[in-house]
C-alpha cells in the first residue's frame, strides 16, 4: 500500500517534543507545524503511534488539503475522497470542525457540507439512500485556515491524555501528556530520585514511573480504529505485543511525592494502584516545608498551586517560597516546576538557567529549570 500521510496532533509549545518522541520511535520524516507534526506510515504505524506517543493529543490520517473558499469547492474536494475505502456501510461517521481566518468561517454550516459530501460518495458505493451508523465509530474532521481545508480521520478516539489508570480527578489536574513532558524535559534517568512536593493526583510520578520503565502510555486503553475493518487486528496484537517487549521493569525505580491533600493522596494512589505501580511509587501526606526528598543527584519535577486555579495568588505565591526553602537544601538536585507566576524566580529566590514557554490547558505558563551537577555515573551511560 501507499504510505498515509499521519498527523499527530500537540499542545502548543510541545511541538518539538511530539517530533522528538516520533523519531525515537523511528519515523524520521517528521515536519512540525503548529499544533501538529505529520509523518508518513502505514496501518501498522497508526497502532504503534497511539500505543507510544507521550506527548501527543491523537493521531490523525490526513485524507486531504486543498483550497475551498465556497461551499462549493469544499463539497467538491470532500466528495471527490475515498471515504468507502475507509468507512464500511455501518460506520458512524461524525464531523467535528474548527475555522480560523477563512471565508468559511461557520463551522456548524461547514461541517454540514462535508457530511453531506461524505454521504454522497457512501451512497453511490453501497447502493443505499439511508445509513444507520451503528457501527464503529470514525470521527472525520474539517479544519479550516487561511481558507484551506484541512480533511482528517481521527483513530484514536478519546484523547491520547487519557491512559486509563485513572478514574478520579483531583480539583485542578495536570494533563497526563503536560506531565510526561515535564518528565522528558527534565534531565531524570531511572537510575535517579524523583520527587514532587505538590503531587496531586500523582501524575507526574505515574508518567515518570511509565517512561522509566518503558511501559507504552496507551496499553491500559482502546482507540476508535481498533474498531475499523480497514486495520487487521493482528497489526494492534503485533503492537501491543512489542510494546509488552519492551517493557523493561528489572529495577527499581526512585520515584516519590507528597502533597498537603489527603485526598489527593487518595486520588494518587487509587491511580497509581490502577497502573501496576504501586510497589515503585512512595507518596506521603505532608506540605512542601516538611518534604525531604532522599538520595543525591535527583530531580524535583512539579505544578505548583496557581492563584489562577486553586485558592488564591498570595497561597500560590506562599507555596513557591516554601519550595524555594526546600530546593536550598538539596544541593545536589535539579529542579523543574511548571507555573504561570511571572516573579516565580523572585518569590523561590533565585533565577532558573532555562525558561520554555508552555500551555497548561489555556494558561500560558513556563517551565523553570534549575540544573544541579550531573551525577558520577552519567558518564557511564
């Protein structure tokens, strides 16, 4: 077969990330765009992508890009794809759209059009006026901008942040994705401590733990195109078989948190219970002041509380003071702490070596990084 064109979509700023993540995985004809970076692939790449990717939101095959001004060229450009190839007569087949600075600038009218398009080349290949939809699902996409549209196949489903070790949700959640990250961005090897003073519902040291041994972030869950008639399942069992492979769980990992929330704790560790890891992941109920994260050469990796989210600026501003005391005791450490604060250096009381612009969901934030001296055995690796 043809080689697809896939889409693997990213929050902003963690383009580079997602580019990064695919050429490990061995696709290097990556091209990063915003919001996205497309690579090529086969059936087979679409099971492991979503298996595999971190920092991903989904994966996506790019049907087609072309210009539509008017409904018209949109209708035609739509109609003129082989959607029977992909979608079986009993396929449900909805149609999500997003416009920015083109003509067509109604999304509902828009999506309209291309339902209507779709339909039309369903029924000239199945010979039928009506189609019940009660198959499985393949959730088709209109993105407009700059009046090109942009024509996509969603196989994964529910948001690749969605892992499925997770059941309940703390007040004010970092994205899984967000955290993994964090965890990439950092300078942590398994072979180092990992602490994180304001856990929450423990993920960061979840993805941590997941990274550090290996495990593919989408093995606990189901994605919209294992459903689909077009990828054999033997492609998702070889998928999942690699991805248990390469699990590489012979060691023991360092990774430790605490939060000032029993609740959260609860939360924490129900999840982390729910991903296999309970044995690996140590947390504690405790504030930051009293955190004593153990060995040398670790990384402190965290969300500190926002005034924008929880509580209010002054106990944000509170909080990062008091990491500031707890940071000043482990001189060996690196620290990396994720907040929106614009005086986060003055209140912690010292200044980052690195800044990286970042999106938490819509508050714009930067990831402060303090590096400590690499450990002895870095040169060993």
């Amino acid at each position: 077969m043809d080689k697809l064109q896939l889409i693997a979509t990213a929050p902003m700023g963690l383009e580079a990330i997602v580019a990064r993540e695919l050429k490990e995985l061995g696709y290097t004809d990556t091209v990063v765009g915003n919001g996205r970076v497309t690579f090529s692939g086969d059936y087979a790449d679409i099971c492991r992508t979503n298996l595999w990717l971190r920092t991903s939101d989904r994966v996506l095959v790019k049907m087609a890009e072309f210009p539509a001004r008017t409904f018209d060229e949109l209708f035609e450009g739509t109609k003129a794809l082989d959607w029977p190839d992909w979608i079986p007569e009993d396929g449900e087949f909805p149609v999500e759209g997003r416009s920015h600075k083109s003509q067509l600038s109604s999304v509902p009218a828009c999506q309209s059009i291309v339902k209507k398009a779709v339909v039309e080349k369903m029924k000239a290949a199945y010979g039928t006026e009506w189609f019940h939809e009660d198959g499985a699902r393949y959730v088709i996409e209109v993105n407009l901008l700059n009046d090109i549209a942009l024509i996509t196949l969603d196989t994964t489903g529910p948001g690749l942040h969605k892992r499925g070790y997770r059941k309940l949700v703390t007040e004010a959640p970092l994205k899984e994705t967000m955290a993994a990250a964090l965890v990439l961005l950092s300078r942590w090897r398994p072979e180092r401590p990992l602490y994180d003073p304001f856990c929450g519902s423990g993920t960061i040291p979840i993805e941590a733990a997941l990274i550090g041994w290996n495990i593919a972030p989408g093995l606990r869950r189901t994605f919209n195109s294992e459903g689909w008639d077009i990828i054999p399942q033997r492609l998702w069992e070889d998928a999942r078989d690699e991805a248990y492979d390469s699990v590489k769980d012979d060691f023991p990992l360092m990774i430790s948190g605490s939060d000032i929330d029993p609740t959260a704790i609860e939360v924490a560790e129900a999840a982390i219970k729910k991903a296999g890891l309970g044995k690996e992941i140590k947390l504690n109920v405790l504030p930051v002041t009293k955190a004593k994260p153990e060995g040398d050469y670790g990384c402190i990796i965290t969300n500190p509380p926002y005034g924008t989210r929880l509580g209010d600026d002054e106990e944000a501003e509170k909080a990062i003071r008091q990491l500031g005391f707890t940071t000043a005791t482990l001189p060996t450490w690196s620290f990396f702490a994720l907040s929106p604060a614009k005086s986060f250096e003055h209140y912690l009381g010292r200044q980052a070596d690195k800044k990286r612009k970042l999106y938490n969901g819509r508050i714009e934030c930067a990831l402060y990084q303090f590096f400590g001296p690499l450990p002895p055995f870095r040169s060993q690796e």
